[in-house]
C-alpha cells in the first residue's frame, strides 16, 4: 500500500492544475454533474472485477502500464509547458488507466478500459469544440422548436437562434442548446449499454441516441414555453423554465432510452425483459473494494513512482517561464485615416456580448472612402492569454445572429499582396433574407495568419511550450453586396483594406 498511496500523492502533485480545472469545470451548470463520473467510473470497475479473482503467482506483463504512465507524464507536461490545464487533466485519465496496467498486468489489466474511458465525460471540452457543438445544437433546437410550434399553430418567426413570438423574442442561448443535459445522458447512456446484455448493435443505439435524445427534449421544451407565452402569458415562462430546465428533461432523456431498449427487445422477439437485459447486480463491490489491500510493490510500480517523482523534481528545480504578454498599442490608438478610408468612433458592443466575447482589447468600427460605396466593418480583438478560452470563430457567431453562410473559402493570398509569408485568411459570403455580405477573417497567432481556427489552437499549444506566450488575436473585414454590385468588386473593397491594415495590425496584435 506505501507505493501504491505514494504513485497516487505523486499523481495528485504532478496533474494539480488539471485537478483544479476539473474542479472549475463542474462549477458550470454543463459540466455540474463532474463529480459523479468518478464515482460511477469506480462502481464500473468493481463490477468488472468480480470476473477476475486475485491471481497468485508473479506477473510479468506489467511494464506496458509502466510505459502507459510515462505517456501520461508526457501529455501532462505538455499541458503544463503549454499553460493549458485542459491537457493536463486529460493526461491524468491516461495515468489511471496506466496505473491499472501496473497493478494487474497487461492481460487482465486492458479489460478494464470501459470504466476508465467513462473518465472522459468528466472532461470539459476543448473550447473551439464545445463552441461549434453548442452552436450546432442551438440552431437545431431553435429549427426544430419552431416547427413543433407550427403544430400548434403558433405564430413564429426564427431569425438564427431567436425565436420571435411576436409577444416575446425567446433567445435559445447556450444555456438552452441541450449542452447542459447532453454531457450527463450522455454518460448514463454509455453506462446504459456497458450494462445492457443485448446485442452490440443494441448497445450501439443506446449509445448514440444520447445525442439526438437530448437535443428533441430540448426543443420540446423550447416549443412548451412558446405555447405557454402564446395563450397564458410571459408571466407563465418564469415559473415554467425553473421547473422544466432541470431535471424534468433530465428524467425524461432516461425515460426515453429506457423505452428505447425496451422497444428493440420487443422487435427483436426477445423473450428478455428489460430489468434481465439490464446487469444492475451489485453484490459483492465492497469485497472487492478490500481487495486494494492486496497490493504488493513490484518494480514496476517503484519504477513508475521513482519516474513521476523525478518529473516533479524537473518542474521544480526548472526556472519560471516568463508568460507575460508582450508590449502592445491599444486598438484606440488605431489613426483616424488608414490609407484612404477613414474611420468611425469604436461602437461598443452589449454588455451580454462583451462578456460572451471575453476579449481582453477590441475595435469595431466602419471605415468608409467617400466613394459613396458601402462601408467596411473593421472587427479585431486580442487576448492575452488564450489557454482558458480565447478567439471565438466567426463560423461560431455569424449564424447564431441569424447569418447564413452561403461560401467559404480558406485561401493563401501572399501571393495577392506580395507578402513574404504565408497569409490564410477566410473568404465567405453571409446572408440574411436578400441582404448579403463578403467577410474577410483570419486569427492572428504571433504574427502568423492563420484561416482554421483548429490549427490556430495547435499553433497556441506549440507557442505555448516553445515560449510560454498564449496570447493571439483576430481579424475581421465586412462589407454589404449592392444590388448593383459583382461579389468581385466586394472583395476587391476589403482587398484594398486588408492591404492598407496589414503594417499596422502588429502594433495591436504582436
């Protein structure tokens, strides 16, 4: 038990940041049911045990989960290097499934994968992915809520995801995109089908109806306060959406699975009932919980102790990285006139926007010529440190403002504006009813230009381990299509900007 309560401390101390970024992940109402999955991961693997009683003899195959354990060192100092906590929380998982390994021996010990992949709902998402999941399922609960208010006859209007009732405008914010129910049905439903003794394709439904369950009990939920505004009153909703958002759908998600499992046993002619088809036996886990007593010290598990501590010791005795972000200029330091395009006063955002934008600088102005053509939006923002958040992807925000993309091209115009490097950027063309826009945007990653903000992040990681700096930025050009316009000439406006920008843009954004 020493060396085994010692790899634990050692854990505990190496993957603290990932710990108390879990810790400030389950303070959010999505990721709320954090502390349970451990728990449940636990009773997962008691369960699994019983199928393996105490082996006597030498086990030889143990250095896999030593190797496995060194891999989750690795991933956790990348996280550490790369100030990203996420990362090193994910490196903790990997050492429990590593530690596993050690104790039992690779043949017994890979049999415990399903309640150590379970650790992973834990997990916040990365944030690029949690955005473009959360705006996905906002627009399809806003779509499909305003068809079930069609079937009550309900008058409505869906301008991206606000739905206008006439008498409200319901605003399907990311608090109501499904996200909060779907991480914790999620994980019942990958315990649902470990549990489940039917056939595998059956477990494989379970599984993957999660997703699309949540979401239509989400837009029923959207559609039943549409109903309640239309005929009672908006008095009605307050009431309504403290009782309705929490646990009602919660109970309702695990009702339908239930009924789901039920309903493929009935097609299949199984003669199973679902309290048989479901393995919910608990007998015996708190003997098996006894049986961590049995644990004897192997090299491998000194080995595995003696590597994480001297890792430790590295990251100790190693000097502390200067993350300050570099010295920059003020975006309202930006020239009224740039090139011939002079610009407006900075026109702030809403107070629920600037929070949800979360910049630490930003500009957003319109710069016009005096051509009488229409006007350019100037957009840019900069944080000093994004391992926590950062640059929110246009993708992400046009549509949920009611936008549509109708183009997208990523493309390299270095070759356009003579520049010596590399220079990706977005092309795309938006629209809302028969107004339509040509949008330039790019991420700006320490003077790269950038077009997929997937790459963006992995650019943040390198940076992050090679200098210690996280901070970035973001660029965007808009203009409105004239009727008697070609796209090209649209383009050709926010070339002209983009080229007149581009000197000054590394004052702003280092």
């Amino acid at each position: 038990m020493f060396w085994f309560l010692l790899a634990v401390v050692s854990a505990g101390i190496f993957f603290a940041d990932g710990i108390a970024a879990l810790l400030r992940a389950w303070s959010l109402p999505e990721y709320s049911h954090g502390p349970l999955i451990p728990v449940l991961s636990g009773l997962l693997f008691l369960r699994q045990l019983k199928q393996y009683p105490p082996q006597p003899g030498v086990i030889n195959d143990r250095w896999v989960g030593v190797v496995v354990i060194v891999i989750a060192l690795a991933f956790g100092a990348l996280g550490r290097l790369a100030n990203i906590p996420d990362l090193v929380a994910y490196g903790l998982i990997i050492w429990v499934g590593g530690l596993l390994l050690v104790g039992f021996g690779w043949r017994t010990g890979r049999h415990f994968w399903p309640p150590v992949l379970h650790l992973v709902y834990m997990l916040p998402l990365p944030d690029t992915f949690y955005y473009k999941m959360s705006t996905t399922l906002q627009l399809i609960s806003s779509e499909l809520g305003v068809w079930l208010l069609g079937l009550f006859s309900v008058p409505v209007f869906l301008d991206g995801n606000i739905i206008d009732l006439g008498v409200l405008k319901l605003h399907v914010a990311e608090a109501c995109s499904g996200l909060r129910y779907l991480f914790p049905i999620l994980s019942f439903s990958y315990i649902f089908a470990v549990l489940y003794k039917g056939p595998l394709w059956h477990k494989a439904v379970l599984l993957l109806s999660a997703a699309p369950i949540t979401v239509f009990m989400n837009s029923v939920r959207i559609a039943v306060a549409g109903v309640l505004a239309q005929y009672f009153g908006v008095d009605w909703l307050e009431g309504f959406t403290h009782f309705f958002e929490g646990w009602v759908i919660f109970v309702a998600c695990i009702l339908i699975l239930f009924g789901l499992a039920w309903s493929m046993l009935r097609l299949q002619r199984s003669n199973m009932r679902l309290a048989d088809a479901l393995d919910l036996n608990t007998d015996g886990l708190v003997l098996q919980a006894k049986r961590v007593g049995l644990v004897q010290p192997s090299r491998a598990l000194i080995g595995a102790v003696i590597v994480s501590f001297a890792v430790i010791a590295v990251f100790q005795i190693a000097p502390e990285r200067d993350r300050t972000a570099p010295v920059r200029e003020r975006f309202a330091a930006l020239e009224p006139d740039i090139g011939n395009w002079k610009r407006s006063a900075h026109m702030p955002f809403d107070r629920v926007t600037e929070i949800t934008l979360a910049a630490d600088d930003y500009h957003n102005v319109e710069l016009t010529n005096g051509s009488g053509q229409p006007s350019v939006g100037l957009f840019m923002a900069w944080y000093a440190d994004q391992s926590s958040g950062g640059v929110h992807s246009p993708e992400i925000c046009l549509p949920g403002a009611g936008w549509e993309i109708a183009w997208l091209d990523r493309t390299n115009i270095a070759s356009q504006i003579n520049s010596a490097t590399d220079f990706h950027i977005n092309r795309a063309i938006i629209q809302k009813g028969e107004t339509r826009m040509m949008v330039f945007y790019w991420f700006e990653e320490k003077g790269r230009k950038i077009a997929w903000d997937f790459a963006a992040k992995m650019w943040l990681i390198y940076d992050g381990v090679r200098t210690g700096r996280t901070d970035g930025g973001i660029v965007r050009l808009t203009t409105l299509i004239a009727r008697d316009e070609t796209d090209a000439q649209a383009e050709a406006r926010l070339m002209d900007v983009l080229v007149t920008l581009q000197d000054d843009v590394p004052r702003f954004i280092p």
